[in-house]
C-alpha cells in the first residue's frame, strides 16, 4: 500500500501542473481585445530547430520593418502589430501557430515558414479569403498566381535564381559546360529539370547532374565523377552549407578549375565565409544587397543605424516581405478598398518599378508571384565580405 | 483494490469497464467530446484533430512496442503508406473515405508484415534498426515514383462525406475523433482475446510463450500488421486534415515521437497512448501559451521559444525519472488516491 501512497510533494506538483494547464488552456480567452484598426502580420517563423539560423534573421527583419513604419504614424494612422510565433520548421506547428494566430487577430497579411507550410495553408487561405502570405520558400511551384492566389515569393524562385546564375555564365563564358550538384529533397531538385532545358537554350551544356543525400558528409565518390566532367561552372543547390566546402577542398586538391556557385539559402555571408581559404571566389545568385554593401541604399543605412552588428541576409528578406506586405496594404487602404486577399494581392502585383530603399539594387516590379531578379556575387576571403561579381540581372 | 465492485461471472470480471463509476466518466468524456466542437474555437479543433491522429498512431505503436515489445521505429513510414494510399484513391479513383481509410490500413498492415519477418531473428535494437531502414525504404519510394508525385507530393481535395466537403477543422473532427476512439475501443478489447493475451506473453518471455504453445512467427506478424493498420488508418487520418503530403511529410523523427509518447505515456496501456499522444503533442503549445503570458511580446518570442523547448525536454526528463511507468500510472495513482479518499492511501 505504501507504493501506492501519494506524497505530499508529489500532490502539490500535480496540483501545480494542473493549475499551469488550466491558465495555457484559459489564456486565448483573455486575449486583449484587438485594436481594430490595427493591421496585423502574423507569423510561423522557425525561431528554433534546423532552421532558427535564418528564421531569427526574419523575425528580427519584420520586427524593425514594423518599428519604423509604427514610429512614422502606421499606415494612414493605422499601427501594425506583428504576432510572431515559433514553428521549430515543422508543419503541423506552423498550422497550428497560424489557426492559433488567426483565432486571436484579424490577420491581415501573414508570413509563412516553409514550402510545406504555403502548400499545407493554401487552401484556408483561399477560404479566409482576407489574408495575403509570403514566406521563406522560394519553390517554383508556388511561383503560380493561379493555384496560389493569395501568395507571393520574396525574391526568384529557385528555377529563376538558377536562370539568374546560368544567364551570367551565358554572358561570361559562352558555350560553357556546367554541372547541377543538388540534394535528394523537394528542395534540392526544385529547379534541376527546368534549368537544365534553360541551359540548353542559353547554349550551354550540362555535363552532369549529381543528387546527394540532403545531409552527405563523404562526397568522395561524387567529386571524383564532377572531376571527369570537368565543368567549367558547378552550381550547388538544395544545401545551406554541407557538403559545399567538401567538394570545394576535395575538387581543388583534385585539380578541377571549376568556378563554384550557390543559391539563396547558402549565400548568406556568414555561410559562405564558413567554407574558410578555399570558398575564395565561391558564388551565387542573391536577390538583396548585403548588409555591408557601399553602394547608395538609404533603407540599408536606416538598418545599419538599427543594428550596427551585421545583419544576415535572412533578416533583409524578412523586412522585405514586411514593406512588400505593408506597401499592398498601404494601396488598398488608398484606394479605398477593403483589406481582402484579392485585393492586396492587386496592389502587390501593381508595383512597378518599386524602390525598396535599396535592399534591391533596382527597382521592381511584381507581375506574377515572384520578383525575378537578383545579382551574382562573389566571395572575396580576405575582405571577409561577398562582392558584387555582376550587374543586376532581371529575367 | 476498489471496493463494491462485485463480479459474478467472468463475462463481468473480463468486461472493458466495470463500474458505475466508469459509465459516468465515459459518458461526461462522451459528453464532452461532443461538445467540444461546438465551444472551441478553430485553433483547439485543429490541436483537437492533431492530437486524435496522434494517439490513434500511438495506440498502434503500443500494441507492437508496448505489448508485444517488438521495438520499432517506422512508424511514420506505416503512416506515410496509409496516406499515399488514401491520396492516390481519392486522385485518381475518386473512392470513398471509408474505403480509402480500410485500404490505408489495409496496405500498411502489409508493408507491416514485410517489416515484421526479421523479428523472429532480431530484437530489441537490432530489429529498431530493421525497422529505420524501412523509413528510408518507404521515403526513396515515395521520392521516386511519379504516381506518389516525386518530392513534391500530393495535394488532395477535401474528404467529402453525404454531400459535404471535410474542409474545416471542425468538420474533420467528426471524421477523425470518432475513427480514434472505434480504434481505441478495438486496441483495448484486443487485450481481452487470446490474441492480445499471446502479445503479453511474447513480451513477457518469447521463449516461454513458445513453449506455452503460442506460434511467435504468427503472433509477431500479426502484431505488426495490426499495428501498421493503425499507423496506416492514422496515416489516412493525416491526408484527408493536411491534405497536402510529400516524402518530407513522414521522417524519422516522426516515428521517435511516436516512440517517446508511449514511453511518457506508458508502454503496455491504451490509456498511456491516449496520455502520451496528448503530452506530447500539447505540452509544447501550453507551454507556449504560458509563456504568452508574460509581458514582452514579439521581442521575448526569439528568446523564449529555446527555453520552451528546453522546459519541454526537462519535463519529459522529470516524468521519466520520477515516474518511470509514465503518465498512465501517475492517472492510476490519482484515481487510486480517489478511490479510497478520505482513508490513508
């Protein structure tokens, strides 16, 4: 019977347990009440897990987009609030976290984590029919204004950040021969087919193709066959950073004089300066200016005012989407309609020639779902810094 | 021991709940259940739906692992058969939800059977390596064949049902709450046949049940199968409320949590799935709408959401240490301590 007795200790936690479930489970009901006027940017960002390292960079982008607009008088005098919750990159939470955002707000516009996160909401946002997203995916399957109404991508998708780099090496190297190393992951053969049809009508040929576990360690095998086809350009892409400086160290010490490439997620000047003395002259497509970039950008002035310690690329992508959403926002209310998808999806799609205070070197323009542009750069190692190696390509 | 609880044939004594009380309790949680939907709002139907697939899969997983203690981590790979199931019946035969949630279960019970023929050989550790290998096994196939969709996956319609489409949490819980409780009812009535009774022995002592003359080849396949059907009927679950599956959608952790909810829960208990699958799946939320509380807003959220998931493993640290049999004992002390209140327990 002893076993069995409950202890004082014992009882006094549980009770304590109970009580702190009993106020998680009360709390929604004590929400605030929401200032109506208030236009609201909800948020699934990955603030832990595999991908906290940019999912901070975006919270704290959208959190100052936010704080500069508020402290200019909002949007027609209207404040934003931003409502960020963490998703740890998984799908299921990142539902949750919008069902559990949008049944305390009325959101207007909504910032999404992953490709099987836009995927997974699509159709609730098509229902809800008032909320506009954007997210950390570029995937090219959601570059498609009729199946994904109410979504837009922050930049090229993947197929037109490889269209990006293969039109620079057109232009560099004419008739070059390019390799694709990619990741066996939705991510990693997003753009492989489409690209290597646009390479072929660039003129360039692709001499191999390699798919790796999304995690390899041991790429050996692989660069002794990327060494055979010896390309004049090797373009990673489904990777942040492993394997890249494997096949880097291992194809120089093998003697290839491939030049190397990267896209978005790998680019950010902090995992590129990872590759160490070997990554020198390593490239990639980026569609934002870096953080240190001397060129005349007043909102990377306003930034660096912020936030004198650098700023991640991640962070510039998720204040991009934050003046993205804010500007549809800010059309609508001009216009004197209604804050639906619809209609901030017209706004956005209204931009031409937006200046977005230099966080891209040009101005754009959002016809369809994504903003095609973006700019080869280069990692110059002793500078420890990522230096523009072309002009701004648009496609 | 409860008091006034007379039995007076072993139909009685065998019987799933035994006691006034019992009825009471089953029909508040009936209760409740029903009107959940009517009182919560969507953010607690979809928490409600989750956790409902969760423990179907956890109830699943026990009868294998906490039962039978045949160790196994491929559930999720189980599941993500049972819903490339139900996604390419719908897409491409338009056939029914029943039929296309049978046929999940039904097609995950025989990727379960394939699995289960190294148990006889292997055990323990060696047979939870068996059983990865069948997640990348089931990952590669989902990757690579066209009608699975390749990485991208499926997208499916809504479930639809007399008329209706399932297109919101609230009327998915009609689907998805009432197929786990009928599963639930079966696990825990499996344990009542000679059936169930076999699986106890097998974990108890393989070799003595065999010499009891219980067959270990049959008995094994037959927990696994039962246990992927479950995987794969949870797994059909999942389709019809995400609507949207890829490769990606079933990883390996998927299977480890799975594992670790019946751990918490309790191995061996149909009331540990239901705990287990319900702390694991909720404790994280709670703790993030605890942590709502506090004054700070979007600032604090990036610091706090590591020490959330920190608490989060402290916790199942803690219940594990203090209480190694899991939740479900911890519900049977409370009930316990009821039961004889106001003597000394």
């Amino acid at each position: 019977m002893n076993q069995q007795a409950m202890s004082p200790r014992r009882r006094g936690l549980m009770l304590g347990a109970a009580a702190t479930g009993l106020a998680a489970l009360t709390q929604p009901l004590a929400v605030l009440a929401q200032d109506a006027s208030e236009i609201v940017i909800g948020g699934s960002i990955p603030m832990t897990g595999v991908f906290a390292f940019a999912g901070v960079g975006i919270n704290d982008g959208i959190q100052d987009y936010v704080k500069i607009i508020n402290d200019a008088g909002g949007i027609k005098g209207r404040k934003v609030k931003y409502v960020p919750e963490d998703t740890a990159y998984k799908v299921d939470v990142s539902v949750a976290a919008f069902k559990k955002i949008t049944s305390q707000n009325k959101v207007n516009v909504y910032y999404g984590d992953s490709t099987g996160f836009a995927k997974t909401i699509n159709p609730e946002l098509e229902r809800n029919g008032n909320i506009l997203m954007a997210g950390a995916s570029f995937a090219s399957e959601l570059n498609d204004p009729k199946k994904y109404p109410h979504q837009f991508l922050v930049g090229p998708d993947y197929t037109e950040m490889f269209g990006i780099l293969l039109k620079h090496i057109a232009k560099e190297k004419p008739g070059a021969k390019v390799a694709f190393v990619y990741s066996d992951s939705e991510f990693g053969r997003d753009p492989i087919e489409k690209s290597e049809a646009a390479a072929k009508q660039l003129g360039l040929t692709v001499a191999i193709k390699i798919m790796t576990a999304a995690g390899s360690v041991d790429v050996s095998g692989e660069v002794i066959k990327l060494r055979r086809a010896a390309p004049d350009y090797t373009i990673f892409h489904g990777y942040i950073l492993a394997p890249i400086p494997e096949f880097i160290t291992q194809g120089k010490q093998q003697g290839m004089k491939s030049k190397w490439m990267g896209t978005f997620w790998t680019m950010d000047s902090s995992t590129v300066m990872k590759m160490g003395a070997d990554g020198d002259g390593f490239m990639g497509v980026m569609p934002y200016r870096y953080y240190y970039d001397t060129e005349a950008a007043p909102m990377l002035e306003k930034i660096r005012a912020m936030r004198p310690e650098y700023q991640s690329t991640a962070y510039t992508q998720g204040m991009l989407a934050a003046m993205l959403f804010l500007e549809s926002v800010k059309r609508c209310l001009d216009a004197g309609k209604p804050l639906t998808g619809d209609a901030m999806k017209a706004a956005l799609n209204s931009l031409k020639d937006f200046d977005t205070g230099g966080l891209i070197g040009v101005p754009i323009s959002i016809p369809g779902n994504s903003i095609p542009v973006g700019r080869v750069y280069k990692a110059d190692m002793k500078a420890q810094k990522m230096v523009p190696a072309s002009d701004w390509i648009k496609l | 021991m409860r008091i006034g609880t007379l039995k007076e044939s072993y139909v009685a004594d065998a019987a799933l709940f035994d006691s006034r009380t019992q009825h009471v309790w089953l029909a508040i949680a009936a209760a409740a259940l029903l009107l959940f939907p009517f009182m919560a709002n969507d953010y607690w139907l979809y928490m409600a739906c989750l956790v409902a697939i969760n423990i179907a899969s956890s109830a699943g997983l026990n009868i294998l692992t906490g039962y039978t203690g045949l160790v196994s981590l491929g559930q999720a790979a189980f599941m993500g058969l049972g819903a490339y199931t139900v996604a390419i019946l719908q897409l491409r035969w338009g056939t029914p939800l029943a039929l296309n949630l049978l046929a999940a279960g039904v097609v995950a019970m025989l990727g379960g059977l394939i699995v289960g023929v190294p148990s006889l050989r292997v055990k323990g550790l060696y047979l939870a390596i068996v059983t990865i290998a069948a997640t990348f096994i089931a990952h590669f196939l989902f990757a690579n064949f066209d009608f699975t969709g390749g990485t991208s996956g499926l997208s499916m319609r809504p479930a639809r049902v007399f008329g209706t489409d399932l297109d919101t949490s609230f009327r998915l819980y009609w689907l998805i709450v009432p197929v786990t409780v009928l599963m639930l009812l079966g696990a825990a009535n499996l344990f009542r046949t000679r059936i169930g009774r076999a699986f106890i022995a097998i974990r108890d002592r393989d070799i003595s049940a065999e010499v009891l003359g219980i067959a270990l080849l049959k008995y094994k396949l037959l927990s696994f199968g039962l246990s992927s059907f479950y995987a794969g009927v949870a797994g059909g679950l999942f389709a019809y409320f995400f609507r949207v599956i890829t490769p990606e959608s079933f990883p390996l952790s998927m299977s480890i949590f799975f594992l670790a909810a019946i751990i918490v829960g309790g191995m061996g208990s149909t009331l540990g799935s239901i705990l287990g699958a319900a702390f694991m799946t909720m404790v994280p939320e709670l703790l993030k709408l605890v942590f709502d509380l506090l004054p700070g807003g979007a600032d604090l959220t990036v610091f706090l959401a590591p020490v959330r998931l920190v608490i989060f493993g402290a916790l199942i640290i803690v219940f594990l240490v203090f209480e190694p049999l899991g939740l479900a004992e911890m519900w049977r002390r409370t009930r316990r301590f009821f039961h004889l209140w106001p003597f000394k327990n």
